[in-house]
C-alpha cells in the first residue's frame, strides 16, 4: 500500500507541475510587439511635430529629422500605428536632442576660449 500512495502522490506532483507549466505557457502570450493603438501613433507624431517646430525654430534642427517625420506620417497613413510611432519616437528623440546640444555649445564654447 505504501508504494501505491508513494507512487500516485509523485504521479500528483508531476501532473501538478505539467498542468502549472502549461498554465503558464498559455498565461504567457507574445508581448513581443506591444500593441500601438491609432491614438497612440497620432500622439506620439504630435509630439514629434512640436518637437521639430521648436527645432526648426531655433535653427538647429537635424536633416534627419524631417525625412523620419515624413516616414512616421506615411505610415500612419498607411495604418501601420507601430511604426508611425517607432518613427515618430526617433524624430521626437533627435530633434529634443537638437535643441540639448544647441543650448550646451551656445555655452561651452567660453570654456575653450584661450585667455
């Protein structure tokens, strides 16, 4: 009798540990990709349209810049949110650092100067 309990109770904890990690292999989905809904891709090529304004206004903004907002803006058109969002992050990233390195040389410039 001892071995027949032994033997159903390992038999339990096995079928235990199949059914958690098949639980959680279904539990787990693909999140690879995270979802960008037509809202989000519309904000962030807001975003990035403000950015490269200010860009643009001061003067300091990357060649870069506009030819990633026109990408972003075709894919939106296109429906692919993911990456009219991807492209628009890109646009928004260079031209905020556009204006980062323009503020930093308009000052750095004196801590060179030869006295």
């Amino acid at each position: 009798m001892r071995n027949f309990v032994g033997n159903t109770a390992t038999k339990f904890f096995v079928a235990v540990l199949m059914l958690g990690s098949l639980g959680g292999v279904a539990a787990h989905a693909d999140t690879s990709k995270p979802v960008v809904t037509q809202d989000m891709a519309l904000a962030a090529l807001t975003a990035a349209d403000a950015e490269a304004q200010k860009a643009d206004a001061a003067g300091v903004q990357w060649t870069t810049v506009p030819t990633l907002l026109k990408a972003a803006h075709f894919a939106y058109l296109y429906g692919d949110y993911s990456g009219a969002a991807k492209k628009a992050g890109m646009a928004e990233a260079q031209a905020k650092t556009a204006l980062t390195e323009a503020k930093e040389q308009a000052s750095l410039w004196q801590t060179q100067v030869i006295r």
